[in-house]
C-alpha cells in the first residue's frame, strides 16, 4: 500500500491495481465462508454495503458453484 503513494503515478496506480486484485479475492473468499456458514444473500449485501441482487450476481456463480 506504501507505493500506492508513490509520487510517479504509474507505480501508484500499479500499487493500486495489485491491492484491488488481492482485496478482490479475500471478499471472494469470505463470501463463500459466510455462504457456507448459511448467511442470506441479503445478510452478505448488508455487510458488503450492497442490494442482495448486487451481491448474488457477482458471487453466485464463483469458482465453487454456490448458486
């Protein structure tokens, strides 16, 4: 996160790039985990900040075929 303020803004945006890949991929992961643990899709939505729709469409057919 140190070079997302870099002062050359191609490593800033690189550095910002990398970070948004990685966050990407834990909310994946905990989504699945609260799915699995019996969580709404209206309950993951509210903890996302999102509609259930949101949430459903973007992560019912994940890597793991929670639908």
């Amino acid at each position: 996160m140190a070079r997302a303020a870099d002062d050359d803004p191609l490593e800033a945006l690189a550095a910002l790039a990398a970070a948004r890949r990685e966050l990407e991929a834990l909310e994946e992961v905990a989504v699945r985990r609260a799915r699995l643990r019996s969580a709404s899709w209206a309950a993951v939505a509210a903890a996302m900040g999102v509609s259930r729709q949101a949430a459903h469409q973007r992560f019912r057919l994940s890597r793991w075929g929670d639908r």
